[in-house]
C-alpha cells in the first residue's frame, strides 16, 4: 500500500485519536491492504482520519474514509450511495457519502461490513475504468 502523506502522517493521525481511535484506523489499515494492496492511504490528522483510495484525490480517487472518536469511529463510503446496502445499515444525510458506526474491532468483521467494503472497492475502480 502507498501512503500520501500531502496533509500529513499516519502517525500524527494517531496522536491526535487516541489509543481507542489508534487501533481501529490500524485494523482498517490492514483491512484495506489485504482486500486492496495497491490503494492509496491519506491520512488527515486536522481531520482525524485516514482515506483510502485508488489515488491522493479524496472524492474522486476515495471509496472509504474512517473517521476516530471518543467511543466509536465512522466507517465511512465516499460514493455509499452507489452501494448495495440490504442491511439498510449505512446512514448520512448527504448525497453520495454514508456511513457506519464502528465500536469495536469485530464490528469491522461482520460480513455486511466486509461486503460493504468489497463494493466500495469495485465501485470507485469500475466508475474509473469506465472514465
């Protein structure tokens, strides 16, 4: 996995989110580097968070975002409402950005998240190959 550090460090991400945030952002991390080995991470420590992605750019490059804070993170899907969600588990009120709560580390291993997760990557992927 590539690590564009234009807006910072992975490091200063987990400075500023905790040990609790730390943890969750290092399970994500390795989520995405083992569905994805060739995605981009973005970390944004004024923002709290880490994007990954096919590239540096965060709308239109980024599929996931995960936001840490005090008692849960936000799993969040750039494009989420390209998303097939039979769950009905993905809420935000915006027009393509969605997201889940995440409180614990088997939250990230639930099958729904992991399907989730899977198209978020095949559709950021798909709508560039057809670009």
């Amino acid at each position: 996995m590539k690590v564009s550090e234009h807006l910072g460090t992975i490091d200063q991400v987990f400075e500023r989110v905790g040990p609790f945030g730390q943890g969750l952002l290092e399970a994500m991390h390795a989520e995405i580097d083992r569905r994805d080995p060739e995605a981009v991470a973005v970390p944004s420590p004024k923002e709290r968070l880490i994007w990954w992605g096919t590239g540096p750019k965060k709308m239109s490059d980024g599929y996931i975002y995960m936001i840490a804070f005090t008692a849960h993170a936000n799993l969040g899907f750039f494009h989420g409402a390209n998303l097939p969600d039979p769950g009905g588990r993905l809420g935000g009120p915006g027009k393509m950005l969605r997201h889940l709560k995440i409180r614990t580390l088997d939250d990230l291993k639930d099958p729904a998240v992991a399907a989730l997760i899977e198209a978020a990557i095949a559709e950021r992927k798909e709508k560039q190959k057809g670009s």
